[in-house]
C-alpha cells in the first residue's frame, strides 16, 4: 500500500470517525471494498427518503424549466439528449444555478468529440482523456452532483444507506485524489484503474 493509498484510508477514516485496521487496508482493492468497510462499521438508521430521487426530482424541475423537451426526463436519459452541443455551455451554467448544486465540470470532449480519446506525446498515445460528462445519464448525474455536494446533501451523523456511504467514499476519491467524478466506479480498482499507489 503505498502513500496515497494510506493518505486515502486516513482520509475516510476522519470522515467517518473510524479506525481502519492496517490487516483491512490491505484488503481494500476496490471503491466498492472501501464501501463496505465503512458500512460495516457505522450506525445504521434506516429511512423512508431516497436521497437520489430527491436530486433527480430537483435536476429535473431545472431541465424542464431550460429545456424544450417535449419527452418525459427519466434517469436513464442521455445528458446529451437534452442539451445541443452548441447549448451546452451556457445550460451547463443555467442548470447549476437552478439546481444549487455542484455539477461536475464539462470536458474538452463534451465540445468537440472529435478530440481522440488519448492525448500524444512525442508520438506515443499515453494519456487518456476524461470521458465526455454528456455522454452520462440523468441516474449518473445525480450520483455524480450527490458525491460531489456530500457535505451538504449527506448528514454524517444521519447515514441511512449504503449508497450514502458510497456517495461520500466517491467524492473523497474525487477531491484528495484528483480523479474527475465521472471517472470513479464503484467497481473500479484502487491502484489499477484508478492509479493510486
């Protein structure tokens, strides 16, 4: 386990309020095996709300006010059904506003999806591109702008789920770490796809 790798674990276990022991960290490879962890260790109280349905009722009262959409908005839509790609931009903005949220921050590949999917350096394709956020879905918006607005949407006195705890998990990864949250998955390996050491 390398430096980021602890820096990461003692990251969550402040947020949390837990101690992670040296033997479980060893065994943490996943987001998802960080999830569990955590769930396990926490006070449990379950309720009635859904904090996802929340925010996408909220996100879909602002896209209904700033789109012309005449279909019916459901999670499973496509971003980019929504917006042109020449729209984009400024309804980015208007939608951050309406909703009072973070959203995750639009890509060169939102703009111009001709850009190649990894950059070249001295000729040699190394680096990859973030992955385009329109191309996600509504369901995806709403984990990304939970993870991203934890703090403000998630009570960590208060945590009534699973998802919650993953939601926290993701937007730690995304702030200390530097990986943009439309790049984190639950299943995604800690060193391997998402390189920390």
């Amino acid at each position: 386990m390398g430096l980021d790798s602890v820096e990461l674990v003692m990251s969550i276990e402040d947020k949390f309020g837990i101690r992670i022991e040296n033997s479980e960290a060893e065994n943490i490879y996943t987001v998802q095996d960080f999830a569990d962890i955590v769930f396990s260790r926490i006070l449990k109280n379950p309720t009635d709300k859904c904090l996802s349905q929340i925010v996408f009722y909220k996100i879909r009262k602002a896209l209904r006010s700033l789109t012309s959409a005449e279909k019916e908005i459901r999670p499973n839509m496509m971003i980019s059904e929504l917006f042109s790609q020449s729209e984009l931009k400024e309804k980015w903005s208007q939608l951050r506003t309406e909703v009072g949220l973070e959203l995750p921050d639009l890509v060169g590949l939102d703009f111009n999806p001709e850009l190649g999917t990894h950059v070249k350096i001295f000729g040699i394709k190394t680096i990859k591109r973030t992955t385009p956020v329109s191309k996600g879905t509504l369901r995806q918006l709403v984990d990304w702008t939970i993870s991203l607005n934890r703090d403000k949407l998630i009570d960590i006195e208060k945590i009534s789920s699973k998802y919650e705890v993953e939601r926290i998990i993701i937007g730690i990864i995304n702030k200390n770490m530097g990986i943009p949250i439309s790049e984190i998955k639950m299943e995604h390996s800690i060193t391997n796809d998402l390189g920390i050491d």
